[in-house]
C-alpha cells in the first residue's frame, strides 16, 4: 500500500478519528437533532388534527347555521301566516257588523217608510172624509142635518 501512497498507520489513526468522530456526533448532535425533528413532527400532526378539528366544528357550526335559518325563516312564515288569518278574521268582523248595521238600517228605513205611508193614507183619509163631508153638505144641507151627514160619512168612510 505504499506504493499507492497509503500508510496503514494514518490510515489506522484516521479511522479511529472517524469512529470517535462518529460516536461525538452521534451522542451529541445526531440525537438532539433528531429529538428537535420529532418534536416539530409532532407539533405539525397537533396542528394538523387541530386544523381538521376545527374544520369539522365549521362545518357543524354551518349546519347549525342553517338550521337556525331555515327554523328562523319557517317561524316568520307562521307568524305571518297567523297575521294573515287574525287579520282575515278581522275584517270578516268588520264586514259582518257593517252587514248588520246595514240590514238595521234598511229595517228602520222600512219602518218609517211604512209610518209615513200608514200617515199619508190617514191624511189622505181625512181629507176624504172632509172634502165628502163639504160636498154632502153642500148636497144635502137643506134635507139631512149635520150629525146625520157624519154618520152617513164616517160609515161610508169604515167601508172604504
């Protein structure tokens, strides 16, 4: 090995330097190193699984979200659908009472329509019985007295 510029010696001292070197290394920076790599591998995997928790609370929180909207938005629709009806009910009311007081007062227009006409006719009437009574007497005031022309008047007026 001479021949190739190789001394055994050197070369035997130059390996023990590297098993040393090695063992150094090994113990006190291959080890620490690794320590360092597995720890921040282990704080990546939490931030991992705390990134996937977090996304499944998202999406239960979206859910939830929802759920509350679409019962938000069944309960508006009840409640004005409920309006509706109070208000429907409401107004039937309204058109009701308004029916009735209209019928009362075509009642009582009726009812003095038929006071007026029962007056008119009793006017009517006493004009009759007058104006008979001024041409009988007119007739007949030489021939029949004034209480027998009344009777004859108020008969004739009973009959008619």
């Amino acid at each position: 090995m001479e021949g190739l510029g190789i001394d055994p010696k050197i070369l035997i001292g130059d390996i023990v330097t590297f098993i040393v070197l090695l063992a150094i290394l090994k113990k006190y920076a291959y080890k620490p190193f690794l320590a360092v790599l597995e720890n921040r591998r282990q704080k990546i995997e939490e931030g991992v699984a705390k990134s996937e928790e977090a996304e499944k609370s998202l999406v239960k929180i979206r859910g939830l979200s929802e759920e509350i909207k679409a019962a938000g938005e069944k309960r508006a629709k009840e409640i004005i659908l409920a309006a509706e009806g109070k208000a429907q009910e409401h107004a039937a009311a309204i058109l009701a009472a308004a029916e009735a007081d209209k019928k009362k007062v075509v009642e009582n227009a009726k009812i003095a329509m038929e006071k007026e006409r029962v007056r008119a006719a009793e006017r009517r009437q006493a004009e009759a019985m007058d104006l008979a009574f001024a041409v009988s007497e007119k007739f007949l005031a030489e021939k029949i007295t004034k209480e027998q022309d009344k009777k004859i008047i108020e008969r004739l007026a009973a009959e008619i």
